[in-house]
C-alpha cells in the first residue's frame, strides 16, 4: 500500500497520453460501422444515421503525445459530472463521484500515462464504469487543448448534452412536452465563445474500454450515431469529435479520436441578456433533411437548432455553464436559478441529507487566487485527506448574483493569467486550476 503522500505526489505529476488518429482508424471504424449495419438489418432493427465522413484529426491540432496529471483529468471528470444528478440529493455520487478514481492511474513524466495496480484490480462489475468515467476525463480535456489550438482567441465550455438540450426537448417520459423517443444523443456539448460574438458549437461523444484496439473501433462506430443526433444548422454541416480511451489491464493508456468537418455549429452573436432567466421551450423533436426537388422529406430522428433557435440555444448553454460551476462550488441555492424545471432546477432546492449535502461554506488560497468552495473529508490508506472544489472568490460572486455576463467578460480576459503549476505549496498537496475559474485540490490533514 503506497503511503498517502506518495498517492498525492503521483496525483501532481504529469504523464504522457498517447493519441491515435489517422487514416487507418477511419477506415476500421467505417468498417465496423459497416459491419454493425448488417447485424442490425439481419435482426430487423432500424438502421442507425452515423456521421459520414469521420476522418483523421492532423498532429498540428493535436499532438500525437499529450501530456496530463492525473489530477487534471480528474478535475475534468468532476467538472462534467456535477449537473448528472448521478444520485439521491445533491450527494457524494455526483459532486465527489470523481475522487474514486485517486488512486486508478499512474505514470511520470518519463513514462505513459496506465492503469495503476488498484485500477487494475476493480472489480469486474464497475470495470465498465471505470473505463467510461476516466474516459470521459481524459478526452475532455484533450477536445479542450484541440479547440483552444484551433481557436486561441476564444474560450471552451464543456456543457452535459442531456441538461442543454432538455431545455427545449423532452428526451424521457419524465421529461413535459412532445418526446422525441431517440435515445442516441452526444454526451457533451463544446461551446467555443468570445464575449459580443457568435460562438460554434461540437457535439462529443466520449467512451473508454478495457477490452483492445477492437473494442475501441466498434465504440467509436457507435459514437458517430450519438454525435449525428445534433444538428446546428444547415443538414450534415454540424463538426463533432469522438473519443474512445483504451485502458488495458497490461499496457499504456492510448486515445483514439476521430472528426466530422462542416460548416455549421455556428450560433449568431449573441441577441440575448445573458443574465436573464432561461425559460423552457418545446421545440419539436426531429432533424429536417433537405428537400428532394420539390418532394419535401420527413424529419430524421434528433435535436435540430434551427437559426429560428441559435439566439436561445446561446443563451442556454450559457446558462448550463454556470449552473455547473456554481454546482461544482456546492452552491444549490445559487446553481437553481440557471436551471429550467425540466432541467433539474428542483434537485438542488429540495432537501437533502446531511451526510451527502454539498455546502458553499468553504475558502481557500491557493497559488495566490483566493477561491470559495465545499469541502470533503475522508480516508485515503487510512490516512484523512481534504478535498476541495471551488471557483474563484471574485468570478463566484459574480454567478452568486445572477451576472453571467460580468463573469463572461472577466474569464475572457483572463484566459491566459491562470497558474499552471500542478503542487500548491502552501496548501500542500495537488491543485488543478481551469480557464473557468475552478479549482480541484487535495491535501493530507494532520491527524
């Protein structure tokens, strides 16, 4: 059993992540999509609409080496997970649910990025589980650094798909309003944004496995039917990425990725006071395809933003956004505000248990930014440790009070101030710092 310190330190150091994305893997994927077609044919079930066209990402935007600490890609997973109302009240499943995780990856700087001993022994019922949170964390991160290559002068949000597009569709028969019955949706939404301008929007779907290179094509065919449910704009002109991180039990960690190129996801500049309250809409579920002469065709199955919606779908996932963060930072009170009803504005006003609650009730410094917060307490190989999540004191303030557009501007214009440093001294232990304003930080406590 490692010594806490030691676990913390590993937390802090980078590894090596290796991506592949070439011409090979868009055509075992083509092929495995292809082959999926005919067992879906055979077994007379419908066929499913994939992004065409899935193509190599260039080592220019993305390098073929990445490097990442382990407590960044858990920071990430933390991040995207705090609006997935993964448990009963505002609990340890979804605010915490990332920590789980401490101690599952290794490697240095010298090294690639694997599965520690303890990851490798996960029992096999939550291995799936596993594979597909970690997954999650590192192409987060890595379609982040893609999309901040590719577009310096502007900043990247990562919205939860589910909670955006349930402010204007019902996706389950939980949900009010015309149901759409598709159950093929991304799991992510990338909104590339600069204050005053139209931002573009990415849809992601991300997956991992344990299983091989193999598991990884038929994953990657099954993520380019998520992606296709999502237009924005014109037919087929929506750009997506799709992930499926291989963890095996004997080697490397290794990311395979892919793109579909277009020329939509672009939303207007933004015609909306993002400060205002969202309202929900009832936009009828179904993707118009384009006429055929004068013969027009029935929709597809799927979430279409139309132009008539570009104004209201900005302003949703600007709304999301800060909804996640103020959840991040344990604040319900605050996070409810930014939620429609059916995006689960109830679930952070309801009462909650003691034991699991959430609670903005904690400040902390670090790196020379004082940041406010919830806080956890717990063992790690018997040794109590504190986790804390939060967000800058000054840019909370700001989303405390409503001003999405105060704290839009200020993050933009902080974009490239934020430490990178991985180990807060004072706080002694690992830090993890977005552009977003949030912090991840873990620090052995003195029995």
């Amino acid at each position: 059993m490692k010594l806490t310190a030691e676990v913390l330190r590993d937390l802090a150091r980078p590894s090596n992540v290796a991506v592949h994305s070439n011409s090979e893997l868009a055509g075992d994927v083509s092929a495995s999509a292809a082959d999926d077609d005919k067992q879906r044919k055979e077994k007379e079930l419908d066929p499913l609409r994939r992004k065409p066209e899935l193509q190599p990402i260039p080592a220019t935007d993305l390098n073929r080496l990445v490097q990442l600490t382990p407590w960044e890609v858990l920071h990430t997973l933390g991040r995207s997970i705090a609006l997935a109302r993964r448990g009963a009240g505002r609990g340890l499943a979804e605010h915490w649910g990332c920590l789980k995780y401490n101690q599952a990856l290794t490697g240095n700087s010298d090294a690639f990025m694997a599965l520690s001993p303890e990851g490798r022994e996960t029992a096999d019922y939550y291995k799936a589980l596993q594979s597909g949170e970690l997954g999650i964390g590192v192409a987060l991160a890595l379609a982040t650094r893609l999309l901040n290559r590719r577009y310096p002068d502007h900043l990247v949000s990562i919205v939860p798909a589910d909670t955006a597009l349930r402010a204007g569709w019902a996706l389950t028969s939980r949900d009010s309003g015309p149901r759409s019955g598709y159950r093929y949706r991304p799991q992510f939404l990338a909104e590339v944004w600069k204050p005053g301008e139209p931002s573009r929007v990415f849809p992601i779907a991300c997956k991992g496995n344990h299983s091989g290179l193999a598991a990884s094509h038929t994953q990657l065919a099954s993520a380019s039917a998520h992606v296709e449910a999502v237009h924005i704009g014109g037919w087929d002109e929506t750009p997506c990425l799709v992930f499926s991180t291989e963890l095996p039990l004997d080697g490397p960690l290794t990311v395979h990725t892919l793109e579909a190129r277009g020329n939509g996801g672009w939303l207007d500049t933004p015609g909306r006071v993002l400060d205002h309250a969202l309202e929900d809409e009832n936009v009828y579920p179904g993707i118009q395809p384009p006429a055929q002469g004068d013969k027009p065709m029935e929709p597809e199955p799927g979430y279409h933003v139309s132009p008539a919606l570009y104004a209201w779908f900005q302003h949703a996932l600007a709304r999301t956004t800060a909804a996640g963060l103020t959840a991040f930072a344990g604040d319900g009170r605050a996070t409810a505000p930014y939620l429609t009803k059916r995006q689960g504005q109830r679930h952070f006003t309801g009462l909650m248990h003691a034991a699991t609650d959430s609670v903005q009730d904690a400040r902390h410094r670090f790196l020379g930014i004082d940041f406010v917060g919830t806080d956890h307490v717990f063992r790690l190989n018997r040794k109590r440790v504190e986790a804390f999540s939060g967000v800058a004191e000054d840019l909370f303030r700001h989303l405390e009070q409503g001003r999405v557009e105060q704290y839009r501007r200020e993050i933009y214009a902080r974009r490239s101030t934020w430490p990178r440093d991985t180990w807060a001294p004072r706080w002694n232990g690992p830090v993890s710092i977005h552009p977003d304003g949030s912090v991840l930080a873990m620090r052995l406590l003195c029995d």
